[in-house]
C-alpha cells in the first residue's frame, strides 16, 4: 500500500470517527430528554429491535455466506454483544435519569483511560508516565465537575447515582473497542455488524420483559417514537458502522482522541433543546479532562516524516 493509500485509509477512519461522535452527542440527548418518558431497558430494546431491522437488508445474506465463520467466533461476537450492545447504551440511559446531558458526555470522555489501563491488563502494553499523568488530570477533571470546583464538598459528597452508571458505560465502550482490535477477518463489517446487534438483542430480551412486567405501557407520543428511531438508525446502524471502520482504520487510540468532541456536539444540542445551561465550571472540567486523556495518549509524531519518534 503507497503513502497516498495510506493517508486516504487514515483520513477515511478519521472522518467516520468524527461522524460516528457527532451521531453519538444525539445520543446523549435522547437519554436525558426521555428520561421520564420510557424505562432504560425498554429504551435500549426497542433502539435494537429498530437497529436489528434495519441491518436485516444489509448483513442476512453476509450471515448466511458466513455461517461457519460466525459459528467459530461466537463467543467473541457475544462477548462483543455484551459489552457494545446489551450494557453500554442500556447504562447511558440509566444515568440519563438522574444526571445532566452535560454530565453524560464530559464522564463518557473518561472511556480511553479505561482502554489505556485495559490495554495494560489483557495485552501487557506498557503504562508510560505521560499516561499516568494524564490519567490523574482526568480524574482531577471528573472531581472537579461533580463538586462544582469545592473540593470541600467531598468530605460529604451525595453522587447523582447518574454520574456512577455513566462511568460504568464508559468501561464498558472501552472494552468493546478494545475488543474490536481482535475482530476475525473473517467476518464481514455486516455480518458482524448484524451478529453483534441480534446477539446484543437477545440477551437484553429477559432483563426488558422483566422490567417491564406490571409497568405501565410506554405512551409512544411523536417525540418518542422520532427519538427511538434515530437511536436505531443513526446513532445504533449508522454511528457504529462507522466506528467500527474508525477502529479498523486507525485504531482504537486514535478514535478515541477524536471522541473527546463529544461534549462539543452534545453541550450544544443540550442547550438548544433542554435548555441546560453551559458553565464556566462545566467548560473549565471539560478542558482538564480532554488534557488529561490527550496526555495520557500523547506521542511525539515528526509529521513530516510520517514517522513517530
């Protein structure tokens, strides 16, 4: 593969990264603005009934083709359901009800130095200083976020319990991508696309007719119906085709950085469409928290070269 390929490769896995975060800041809206208005679980499963429906044209006959394949890999494609599909959109919806949009985003922003530290454990990668400062600058960022900057507040500190389950969201993202980095060149971007999606389904289909059992029914007004269909096309088929492309192109590392602009979209709808305000204190936690993570996973790069030092 010459330079140029190699640079359109990259660009490629640049741009969906960008485009896959941009989708996912709607995301985050959807799971503050319905908060009151569909349980997580039933949220999550009908966002995946929608998604699993629309990659049924795109990935049955990739399935079909590569029936062996998937077979042989299905413990890694439940392990991957599991993580990207079951746990990681049903805990943003969970901590959509008690935390702010605002919230949501600048904590998701922590699921690299899970990678980081993922990385460490699974695949013994080294842990640099630079990593470990970043990290402590990230933490530093999340603290000062939920205390509102009084550090005073933490000797007795009430968490919004939305704060604790976004965290949770973020390990789990970090890992799917993680696990991405292992994906079987034998499958197809839709027949894992489909695999993981119709797996992700399945096993979120006991813990939805559980919660939902002597609920009242969901009133499916237009602006719940809209907002689950874009969660099932966009920010479900869309976004994670595009991440997973992201993941394969350039790496998980690499997307990651590019994720870091999600509270620039979501900040910016949150304000538009819940009308949450934006303050300094929100501004001042985002800026050390995207510091820390890009320290965390900073390399020397000679550009002109193309070469890392």
């Amino acid at each position: 593969m010459n330079i140029t390929k190699i640079e359109s490769h990259r660009a490629i896995g640049y741009l969906c990264a960008i485009a896959a975060t941009a989708i996912w800041s709607g995301n985050i809206i959807v799971a503050r603005g319905l908060n009151t208005s569909i349980e997580p679980v039933s949220l999550a499963f009908w966002r995946w009934v929608v998604a699993v429906v629309c990659v049924l044209p795109f990935g049955l006959k990739a399935i079909i083709v590569e029936w062996k394949a998937i077979k042989r890999h299905i413990i890694y494609l439940l392990i991957t359901a599991v993580f990207g599909v079951t746990l990681f959109n049903t805990l943003i919806y969970k901590a959509g009800q008690t935390t702010s949009a605002i919230n949501l985003s600048l904590i998701s922003l922590t699921f690299p130095v899970f990678v980081i530290v993922a990385s460490r454990l699974c695949l013994n990668e080294t842990i640099t200083t630079k990593k470990v400062c970043g990290i402590a600058v990230v933490l530093f960022g999340i603290l000062m976020l939920l205390t509102g900057g009084d550090f005073d507040k933490l000797r007795h500190l009430n968490l919004a319990s939305g704060d604790g389950w976004m965290l949770l969201a973020a390990m789990s993202f970090a890992i799917y991508s993680l696990l991405l980095k292992f994906k079987p060149k034998e499958l197809s971007v839709w027949s894992m696309q489909l695999s993981t999606f119709a797996l992700g389904l399945l096993i979120l289909t006991p813990a939805y007719l559980w919660t939902s059992h002597g609920q009242p029914n969901t009133s499916w007004e237009p602006t719940t119906l809209l907002s689950v269909i874009y969660i099932g096309v966009c920010a479900s088929l869309v976004a994670f085709t595009m991440w997973n492309q992201a993941i394969i192109n350039i790496g998980p590392v690499p997307s990651g950085m590019l994720y870091y602009s999600l509270p620039l979209f979501s900040g910016g709808l949150a304000f538009v469409f819940l009308d949450e305000p934006i303050g300094l204190i929100h501004l001042e936690s985002a800026l050390l928290i995207i510091a820390g993570i890009m320290l965390a996973n900073s390399r020397r790069t000679r550009f002109w070269r193309g070469e890392q030092a």
